[in-house]
C-alpha cells in the first residue's frame, strides 16, 4: 500500500525545466541514443536535434506535460538499458530516404510518453484527472479493464 502511494506520488511530478535534475535527465536521454559529446553541445532551449528523437517540437520540454517526469525516466531507462535498440527504434520511426530527408513514420519520443501516460491510467496510478492520448479509452478506466490489462 505505502509502495503504491509513493508511485502514485513519482508519476504526478511535472516535468520542471526549472529543476536542475529534470534538464540533467533530458541530456541524459539524448547521450544515450546520440553521444555524450554531442549531449553537451546542445543548445538551451530549442534544437533540432530533438526531433530527429520523435519530439513534436524543437523544445522537448513541451511534449512531456502528458506524462511528466516518470515518462522521461522511463525514456531514459529504456535508452540506457538497451541503446542498440532504442537507437534502431528511432532509426525505424523516421526512415531516413536515399534524398536524405527522413518522414516520421511516427514520433518516437512522443509514443514513448504516451506509452508511459496510459500505462499511468490504466494501472490506476494518477492521483489527479487525466486525459487520454487515446479518445477511445476511457479515464479513468473502468475497473473490469484495469483487470483484464495487467
């Protein structure tokens, strides 16, 4: 019950570009699929670079009011624990042509929040009203589906 409450609590921290360990966790993310060396030459604020990754904007600091801190954790994980394949995935989304001119075949950045905002919901984990990245899917979701999911 405690262990429940206190993930309850980690998945409704916003992401902060105010809080210092927010912006260390961002570049993190971006030397694990990129370089730890081109992580410290990224710009404050916008850079293209970011939607090279899947964010919708130049500015990924926007994209993660969905899921806040724990989506970005959660990016972070799966890009440190595993960076061949997260870097493929990325690769995978926005293929690149013989032009040189990549179209997104989806933004991986910005699934991997929403992955994170509906496994929040379903899992019964918000503390506060959410929205949906999905329209068909209910918030919060009904019990009986909850179940079924997990």
């Amino acid at each position: 019950e405690a262990l429940l409450l206190q993930l309850s609590t980690a998945v409704s921290v916003p992401y902060d570009r105010e809080e210092p360990i927010h912006e260390r966790t961002l570049k993190r993310f971006f030397a694990a699929v990129r370089s730890p060396e081109e992580a410290s030459s990224l710009n404050e604020g916008k850079d293209p670079r970011w939607k090279e990754l899947g964010f919708q904007a130049e500015d990924p600091r926007t994209d993660f009011r969905g899921g806040g801190f724990f989506a970005l954790q959660n990016m972070v994980n799966l890009a440190e624990s595993y960076p061949e394949r997260t870097v493929r995935m990325i690769k995978e989304a926005c293929p690149v042509s013989s032009s040189g001119s990549g179209v997104a075949e989806y933004l991986f950045a910005a699934a991997c929040i929403n992955v994170s905002s509906m496994l929040v919901m379903m899992l019964g984990l918000n503390l506060t009203p959410s929205m949906s990245p999905v329209k068909s899917m209910p918030v919060p979701l009904h019990a009986a589906a909850r179940k079924s999911f997990a």
